[in-house]
C-alpha cells in the first residue's frame, strides 16, 4: 500500500512530445510529474501523486494538515524532514 504525500507544485512546462509537466516540491525531495490526469493544476496548488502522476488536487489547507500529521507519526523518518 502507498502512502498519497501531498506536494505543492513549483513549476510547470510542456514537453516537445506535448506532455504537460510539473516540478512538485514533497517533504525532503523534489519530484518531476506529468500531469496528464490534471491537465489545469497551477504553479502553488496541491497535489497527490502516485507513479509518477498527479493524481488528485487537494486544497492548501488539507495539504498542511495531513503533512503535520504525518510528520506527527514519524512518516517522514529521523532525516529531520520538516513539511513546508
């Protein structure tokens, strides 16, 4: 089973090859996605992800709490991850 880590998209491009593209900031990493399934997600907004996709948009709010939460419960490890 996978965990849905909410990340907060930085940046979004087009693909020679027409796919649109995201840079989604997780808690410790930076993650490249396509957005093919949320063609209209905006630079700011929210998103789940799964194998490489955003899969579902979340609001701010909702993103910070389950981020705290799962900071809460160690989720994130003891690299001193601290959810933005």
């Amino acid at each position: 089973m996978c965990l849905g880590i909410p990340g907060r998209v930085m940046e979004i491009w087009d693909e020679e090859s027409g796919a649109r593209m995201a840079r989604v900031e997780f808690p410790g990493e930076v993650k490249r996605l396509c957005l093919a399934y949320l063609p209209d997600l905006q630079v700011g907004e929210y998103t789940i992800a799964h194998a490489g996709f955003a899969l579902s948009r979340i609001d701010e709010d909702s993103a910070r709490l389950t981020l705290a939460t799962m900071a809460e419960y160690g989720v994130f490890g003891d690299e001193g991850v601290v959810p933005s």
